[in-house]
C-alpha cells in the first residue's frame, strides 16, 4: 500500500491489489472514520 497527498484536503490510497480510486479528505479521515477515543467522543456529542 502506498498513500499520496492530494493538494492540501485528501489523500489518495494505492492498495495492495492495485486499485487507488477515491480520494479521503482530511475531514472524513479525522471526523468520520477515525476511531481514537477523542473523535468518537467528538461523534457522540
């Protein structure tokens, strides 16, 4: 797997199978899908 910076808002994945369509935005790693104990408190309120 290897990652890539996307400008200065995302960042693009190459997997080990080869596929690297998406992108993930700072904003959707860090308050979406993050589960380190700070954002999931963040997320319930």
């Amino acid at each position: 797997m290897s990652v890539s910076k996307v400008g200065a808002y995302a960042l693009r994945f190459e997997w080990s199978d080869g596929h690297n369509t998406g992108l993930y935005t700072y904003r959707s790693l860090r308050g979406e899908l993050c589960e380190c104990e700070e954002c999931i408190r963040s997320r319930a309120g």
